[in-house]
C-alpha cells in the first residue's frame, strides 16, 4: 500500500493528474506501478487503476490478473470497478474512502445515481439502434470455433 499511496504523490507533484496511485502485485512481488494520468495524457480513463492494469496485464502476457492483488490510493470509481472486476485479480485493498475523495473534489456518486435510473431517464441519452449487420456480427462470434472467452 505505501508503495501506492507513493504513486499517488508522484503523479500528483507532476501534474499528471489526480491524487491516485496503485500497484499490483503477484507472488509477493510488485509487477505493475500507475498513477493517474488524465491529465498528461488527456486520456478521461487514464486512472491509476486502469493505467496500472494495463501495465501488469503486459507484464503477464494476459488478459486477466488471477492470482494478483491490487492496491490502490483510494477506493476505486465505478469505471475502474469495472476494470478490475473484468481483469479478476484475487483481492482489492484500498486506502482513502469514495467519501473522503468526493471532499476534495472527485465524486462519483452521480454516476452511481444515474445507473440506478432506467436509461430514458439518465441525463446522458442512450438511442438503441438495432441494426442487422451488427446482429450478424455476433452471429458469427456465437458460431466461431476458435474463439478465446474472458
């Protein structure tokens, strides 16, 4: 964790973005570092979690994180939540609360209100626009023999 919570101050002093950091370690060793990068980056997703997955999936060679820990600054957002549940690491330990984030300016909670809703309400409008084409597409992936799953 103090090696997170180190990553955090780094990207902050930078100017790299938020006050984020986060490490993912396997086997005792630490594998993958980040720090939040949205602002060098102009990357709206460059959190640290999701930069530092990134980075250890690479390392790995694969698409998962079984048999990893993560540790981050601050508990995660709902975008790298959802990250980290596809990547499937073992366990996520977390320093600062949603709570204590949202103080100094980074709150989340309208996005977990607006999930809530049914999506004619949200303020963000989503068309369903269905297209036989892209039904086709994944016609053919449901058929595909040699397909890889995660």
């Amino acid at each position: 964790m103090q090696q997170a919570i180190q990553q955090s101050r780094l990207g902050m002093e930078a100017g790299s973005g938020g006050p984020f950091g986060c490490v993912v370690v396997k086997g005792g060793e630490i594998i993958a570092s980040g720090f939040n990068e949205v602002l060098s980056s102009n990357d709206p997703t460059a959190h640290a979690e999701i930069v530092t997955i990134r980075k250890a999936c690479k390392h790995l060679q694969s698409f998962q994180l079984t048999g990893c820990e993560l540790y981050t600054s601050c508990e995660p957002c709902p975008m790298c939540l959802g990250a980290i549940y596809w990547a499937r690491p073992d366990r996520v330990y977390y320093a600062n609360t949603k709570a204590e984030a949202a103080a100094i300016g980074f709150d989340d909670h309208f996005i977990y209100d607006e999930i809530a809703l049914p999506a004619e309400h949200r303020k963000l409008p989503l068309q369903h626009l269905p297209l036989l084409r892209a039904k086709a597409v994944f016609d053919d992936w449901a058929n595909k023999e040699n397909k890889i799953m995660y």
